[in-house]
C-alpha cells in the first residue's frame, strides 16, 4: 500500500474526545479507546497539505465558498454514485447532525411526530426531543446478523408523522439499504406527505460489492421529497472540520432551508471548511480505495477472533463504515453489568448499545478504524476477560 494505516499516533494532547473524554465518562483512563467514529490513522497527507498551506497565509480573514468546492462535489457524487446535481441544489452545514438539527427547526414544530428506526445514532432522537417534538420508534428487524425495515409497521407508524430521519448507510448496523428499499420507502413517505431527511455520512465507506444509493436518486418521489446530508468527514478521518453539505433538488424545501440557514448566519463555513472538501473529493479515491482495503480486513480478522475464541459474542458484519455492531446477548447480562464487563474486565471503551435506544440493550458499538495491532491487543484483552468471566 502507498499510505501506512499501520503507523500508531499518539493522539494526547491534541485534545482528541476519544481519549480525553475516558476519565469523565467511564471513571477511568487505561482503556483502549473504541467508541468515538474517527480513525486513528493520519489524515490523508493531500488534505493536510492543503490546510497547512492555508495556514502559510499570515492573515486568518473571512471566507468564501470557492466555485472549485462546488465542482469538486458535484464531480464526486456524479463518479461515485451516477448522480447529477447542480451548484444550486447545494447547501453548506457546520456538521450533519447541525443540520438535521436546522432541518427539524425549518420543517417541523413542537410536538410534531418525527420517525426513527432504532436501534440508529442516537442524536437523531436527542436533538428530536430537545426541540420538543415527539420521536417515534419504528424498530428495525435483526435476522441472519443484518438489519431489515418492517415495513408493515413502517407503513403504519410513519402515519401522522412531519419527518423521517434515515440513516443510509445504517449506523450501528452497516447495513446498506437497497435501490427497492429506498423505493419503497419513498413511495410510503410521498403518499403520507412525510418529508425525509437522510443522513448519509457513511457512504463513501461502502465496500464492495455493496454499492450505495443515495436516497434521492431512486425515484422523482424520493428527490422531491428528500434532504440528503453529506461529507467527508468520516471516510477522510476530518470529523473535527464539522463541514457538511445538504442536497436538495426540491425548489421550494431548499428556499426555506437557505432562509433559515442564511438568516440565522449558519452557512458561512470557516476557512478550511470548503479546501478539505475539494481535496478530499479530487486526492481522495486511492486514499479511499487502500483505506477500505484495510479496513475490511480489520473487520474479516475480527468476526475470525470472535468465532474461533469468543462465540458468544457475535458480530453484525457492516456493509458499511468502520463500527461493528457486537451481539453480547448470548453472555445474558443486564445492560449495565456488560458495559462494567468491557470496561473493568476487558479495559475497552466501547459505545453502549442501548445509547442506540432500547433496541440496541445486549449490544456493544466497536470502532475497528485503527492499526491492526492496536485491534489486535483490544481482542486479547476481550479474549482474556470473557474466558476469566464465562469459561
């Protein structure tokens, strides 16, 4: 490979959350950290490079969304997803859960029904509820180790509802949904008058042969009727930019969603939030391409361990992203005893399943973007402390 996803950075005191945040939350700092969705390999050198040279300037002014920034998406979403878009139909967010946040603020009011498929990244329901609108759970079926939608009920809960938050790719699970399944959910949505928003951070994580479809490319319906979130933050490890983008092809939901961005002074961006963008998109595929590599190796050589030393742990294989989802159901301990278990017993910070709600209790979230032999002593650890506990 050209890039080392091999090489082990320290990351203290760099104020990163993954490891600062240790002591606060689990009471104490000797714990591999697991949890936060970045990785622990170097940014890519073409995006560093680019802020670097940024910063050579002696003058940190205001700034503006160069033509280059837009080109740069449009020129991406085309390549990888044969979807045609417009500078127009793009709209720039500090961040996507800021700008589900703004969504909701645009397109609901307090006490409309907003619906969710749990167990999903739990900001969609906490910044649901801390505008004082009512979340809805719609749970997602686990069968053969992957998520499924219930239709049946999707059909009936999404009744009544203002807005549908979709996580596509699927986090924690993986799972990459369908060109039907975004059909189908289209069609409920239009004919309900329910709005989407789908959040699709983890797409360009997609690995093969899986191939992801954004939502508003499957029908008229969709594209009319959708705000699709994007960035990339996740697949070029530059979560701590916060530069996001929507996309929205209807004239009318992109008015209102601009006159409140613009009028609120949400959408100026700062000064490496539009370069790293562009230099992601046009560096990045190599990057991506060896990245993916490894990182579906990191996943293969953890579902191996698990099989061949801890059974009863059983992992759902992403079809996407770098999180796998861990079923601890089989060790049958309360919630709170199996974070003590990882935390105590095994040193691993991992994400509490039920923070995904209560879909998600007898699950862990683990983070497997980081160097092999890193994974590697997390799962002796493990190995060590499920033989100590249950063998």
């Amino acid at each position: 490979m050209k890039y080392n996803f091999d090489e082990i950075i320290d990351r203290s005191g760099t104020d990163a959350l993954k490891q600062e945040a240790l002591l606060p939350r689990w009471g104490r700092d000797d714990l591999i950290p697991l949890w936060v969705a970045d990785m622990d390999f170097a940014t890519p050198p073409f995006i560093m490079e680019t802020l670097q040279k940024r910063c050579q300037h002696p003058i940190l002014g205001y700034t503006n969304k160069p033509d280059s920034y837009y080109t740069a998406i449009i020129n991406w979403v085309k390549k990888r997803y044969s979807w045609d878009i417009e500078r127009s139909l793009i709209s720039f967010t500090p961040g996507i859960v800021a700008g589900l946040a703004f969504a909701i603020k645009c397109f609901t009011s307090p006490g409309d029904k907003v619906l969710v498929m749990p167990p999903v990244y739990h900001p969609f329901f906490l910044v649901t509820k801390n505008e004082d609108r009512e979340v809805i759970f719609c749970p997602l079926i686990l069968k053969d180790r992957q998520y499924h939608i219930d239709f049946e009920r999707f059909e009936e809960q999404v009744k009544n509802c203002k807005v549908f938050i979709l996580c596509n790719p699927h986090n924690p699970g993986g799972r990459v949904w369908s060109a039907e399944e975004l059909k189908r959910i289209a069609s409920i949505c239009a004919k309900n008058k329910v709005l989407v928003f789908s959040d699709e951070i983890h797409a360009d994580l997609t690995f093969p042969p899986y191939h992801h479809t954004p939502f508003a490319t499957v029908s008229e319906e969709a594209a009319n009727n959708s705000l699709i979130f994007m960035s990339p933050s996740k697949a070029f490890n530059m979560a701590g930019l916060a530069s996001s983008f929507c996309i929205i092809k209807n004239d009318s939901l992109r008015r209102i969603f601009k006159k409140f961005t613009d009028g609120s002074d949400l959408a100026e961006g700062h000064i490496f939030a539009f370069r790293s963008v562009e230099a992601a998109y046009n560096y990045g595929e190599e990057w991506l391409s060896q990245v993916l590599e490894y990182l579906q190796e990191n996943i293969n050589y953890t579902d191996r361990y698990l099989k061949e030393k801890m059974p009863r742990i059983k992992a759902i294989i992403p079809q996407a992203s770098y999180l796998i989802f861990l079923d601890c159901r089989e060790l049958h301990l309360s919630p709170k005893t199996l974070v003590d278990f990882f935390v105590d017993k095994a040193h691993l910070a991992l994400n509490d399943g039920s923070m995904f709600g209560k879909e998600g209790e007898g699950f862990m979230r683990i983070n497997i973007a980081c160097p092999r032999i890193i994974l590697t002593k997390a799962l002796r650890q493990l190995e060590k402390a499920y033989h100590n506990t249950f063998e």
